[in-house]
C-alpha cells in the first residue's frame, strides 16, 4: 500500500528538464511561504525542488547579483570612480556616497552587496556602462547569455521605477550559478563585514551584511537580499555542506529565512552527490584501442535520492579508427576518441569527451629498433 502510494505522489510532481530533472518523490512534503522558489545544486544546475519557478515576478534587489558580477568582469575593480549628484539622489537604501567622491569600484560591489546601497548600485552603472541605460543594456547582454529566458533588466538596482523589470525564481538561479563560479563574487557574497576608506573623515566606512543566513544557518555561504513594495521580500541564497552546494530562491516570501534553511536543510537531507564517471583512466570489459587507453578529464557527479543510485547508465560512443588504432595526430597531446552519455532513470542527464591517449609503453617497431642499434654501434650517445 506503501509503494503504491509514492506512485500516485510522483505523478503529482512535475518533472522539469531544464538544467536538470525535478526527481520523483523528493521534497514533495516541503512547503513555503514564497509565491515563487527553487532549489538547484551548483555543480549540475539540477532542479531539486521548484514552485511557480518560471513565473515572471518583480525581484527588486536581487538584481544587483546581475549589477555585482558585471562590476567585477569589468576589470576596473581597482579603478576610482566618481559618484555623480544622479547617483547619491537615488532613492531608497543607500551607503550615503557623496557627489564628486572617488571611491574604488570594489568598495561600491561590497556596499552593494552587504548594504543593499542603491546609490552605489547608481554609481557602479554609470562607471562600468557610462548611464544607468547603458548598463541595463550590458545587463540584459548578459542575461541572454547566461539563458535567462523570462527577464528584463531595466535599472541596476530593481527599484519600482521601471514597469518593465522582471525574472524568475529559475533565471535568478541561473545567475547565481554563474556569478558563484567567480571567485571575487563569491568573496564577497559571503562577507560579514566590509570595511573602505572613507578619505575627508575621521572614520572608515564599514558595512555589515544584511544576509542574515550568515549568522543564523551555519551552512550559509552567502546571498542577496531584496524588498520593494510591488516586490515584497525577494532573497537568493547559497550554502555548502560536504561537496554540495545549493542555491535557493525565493519572489514574494514573507517567511524567507525559514523558507532557505528548509530549503537547505531539505535538499542536503535528501541528496548525495554521486560519482558517475571517476576522473582518469576508463576500464571497460573490452579495450577499445590497441595501442592506448581512454580517460575523462574531470569527473562527473550528479546529486541523486538513495532510490536514484543504482538507475544510472554510461553509454560510451567512441570514434572507430582502421585496424582497431587509434592516433593521436598533435603527438604527445590527448585527442578526443568519443563521449560519454550519462543517463538517469532513462533520461539523459549529462555528456562528457572521452580523451585517447597512447601507451608509452607500446611494442618498439622495426625500424625503432634498427635505429638503436645502429646509434649504439657508432658511438653516439644521449648528448650526439
């Protein structure tokens, strides 16, 4: 009665194929306050719990993991910007720049980021895109290239002053994915405190994170923040436990702490990163090259339930060369032989190259050996 109720349950779920599979069965219990969330695993990108995910929803400042990333792929991190008077009358929260200062554009991400501060989010646009519609173009550039499909950036803050400002609980995953993958974003996504020069007073500024995940969840990495009116409370955040990391999302939650940490503690509870495919040497009952062996570059891991782990399959499609030989025509560089295709419960999950390289090992020819030989017999040695 058991089984046949889980069945009933997995049909109610919906399975999403979109950088990743919503799996049959896990976190259908849990439960949020958030209008829209998700749940992803930051190496695979795959969908661990989703609701109203691909829905387009105001996001208020959670745009600025969009507005950080760009600032720090700009490569002016160490250059001096100076914050205009349109700037500093942005409204609503703020790191209280001054007209006419100068001040590092990495000082300007941290306040973003921990503060919230819309006045540097202002001043970030107008350095790195010239004006804040110039900035927003870049922006959406860079939305498309990610692949957030259902967003429109129109400021760098996500101030209501725009109609048309919008994305999704998935496409705020996606970049979150991507910004995680830079170091310097993710430095600064997880610091608690940050302290800049402050040139013309007495003291420094110093700027604590309104994460509160990073003091209240000891798995916590780091995050975004965000509330508007129209919005309500909008929140992005990360955590780490063991080699897994999620990332959490949630538009419109009025518990959103409690949302994340259920989140987390949910997908951390239900999943193990499993080892599909070890790095290196691949061992298959039969060799597919005489003269050299196949090895993946990198290792494939997928997040998986307990009832997942034994529905994988590796299928190997490995180029057929004459007489069964393989070469490697770069000599002494590996060369692609094939691919290997990862499937999970019938599904395909994952496609990897294979790499051929040659066994320096291989059988000496004729002609090596009569060249040994005759090197030897006249005296030359390894200096000529």
């Amino acid at each position: 009665m058991k089984k046949v109720k889980q069945f009933f349950l997995c049909l109610l779920i919906s399975v999403l194929i979109t950088g990743g599979l919503l799996p049959s069965g896990a976190s259908a219990s849990l439960s949020v306050s958030a209008s829209a969330a998700i749940l992803i695993e930051q190496e695979t990108g795959r969908i661990l719990f989703e609701k109203n995910a691909q829905t387009p929803m105001r996001i208020a400042s959670i745009t600025k993991i969009m507005t950080a990333i760009l600032a720090i792929e700009s490569g002016k991190m160490n250059q001096l910007a100076t914050v205009s008077e349109k700037a500093v009358r942005t409204e609503g929260s703020s790191i209280y720049l001054k007209p006419g200062e100068k001040i590092k554009l990495e000082d300007l991400v941290y306040g973003l980021m921990l503060r919230s501060g819309n006045d540097a989010a202002a001043a970030i646009a107008e350095f790195v895109g010239g004006s804040e519609e110039g900035f927003a173009f870049l922006m959406n550039q860079k939305a498309e290239e990610i692949g957030m499909e259902n967003t429109f950036f129109s400021n760098p803050h996500g101030l209501d002053n725009k109609e048309k400002h919008y994305s999704t609980a998935y496409d705020m995953a996606l970049l979150t994915r991507y910004a995680m993958k830079n170091k310097v974003y993710r430095k600064i996504s997880g610091t608690k405190v940050h302290r800049a020069e402050n040139p013309g007073e007495r003291w420094d500024r110093e700027w604590k994170n309104k994460n509160r995940l990073l003091s209240m969840y000891k798995y916590s990495t780091g995050g975004k923040t965000g509330y508007t009116k129209r919005a309500k409370r909008t929140l992005v955040s990360t955590a780490q436990k063991g080699e897994m990391e999620l990332i959490a999302v949630t538009l419109n939650a009025p518990d959103d702490w409690d949302d994340h940490v259920n989140l987390f503690e949910s997908g951390f509870k239900s999943f193990d990163l499993a080892e599909v495919i070890p790095k290196g040497k691949i061992s298959l009952e039969k060799q597919p090259y005489k003269n050299g062996y196949i090895f993946t570059a990198k290792r494939v891991i997928y997040p998986v339930t307990e009832e997942e782990m034994d529905k994988f399959e590796v299928k190997y499609k490995l180029l057929k060369p004459e007489s069964g030989k393989f070469r490697d025509t770069q000599r002494g560089k590996v060369t692609v032989a094939g691919k290997a295709e990862v499937y999970l419960d019938g599904s395909l999950i994952r496609t990897v190259p294979v790499y051929f390289k040659e066994s320096k090992d291989r059988k000496t020819g004729y002609l090596d050996s009569f060249k040994k030989f005759f090197s030897l017999a006249v005296g030359i040695d390894k200096n000529g």
